[in-house]
C-alpha cells in the first residue's frame, strides 16, 4: 500500500492559507476535505492539491508530513512557485 504526503492550498480572506497531511487515498481524503469532512481547520474552504509525493510505508508518510508541516520556508517555496505558475 501507497502512502502520500500533500500540500493543499485554499484563498481565504484575501491570503492564501496551507494545509499538510499524509493518507493513503488522496482523492477521497481531498474529496473529504473539500466537503467539510476533513480536518477541522480546512472545514468551509475550498482546496487545492499543490503538492504530493508517494512513499512506500506510513512510517515514512508520517516522518516527512512531519517535516512539511514544520518547514514553512519549503511550504512557502512551494507555495510561491505553484502560484506563480498557476
């Protein structure tokens, strides 16, 4: 089984806010996100995948979700060049 870790991004108020998770089926968990069935913080927005990378264990999902959420220069990086490229 498959596991992803993933970026997703939502405009709110006028400034762009991000959210990182890991799971192992990011159709359904965006599809929950966006139905307000997902994490508490994403409730009543709609998101957008920016970011995604497969990993072959939960463990190593976990490790670098971890990460992600703790980096803000990467999110930001990832952010900037998705919204420049959009």
């Amino acid at each position: 089984m498959s596991f992803f870790v993933y970026l997703i991004l939502s405009k709110h108020k006028d400034r762009w806010i991000s959210y990182v998770g890991y799971t192992n089926n990011i159709e359904k968990r965006i599809f929950l996100h966006n139905n307000s069935k997902g994490a508490k913080f994403t409730k009543g927005k709609y998101w957008k995948v920016i970011y995604s990378e497969k990993y072959s264990t939960k463990v190593e999902a976990m490790k670098n979700e971890y990460k992600l959420k703790k980096n803000y220069k990467l999110r930001s990086k990832i952010k900037l060049n998705f919204l420049k490229n959009d």
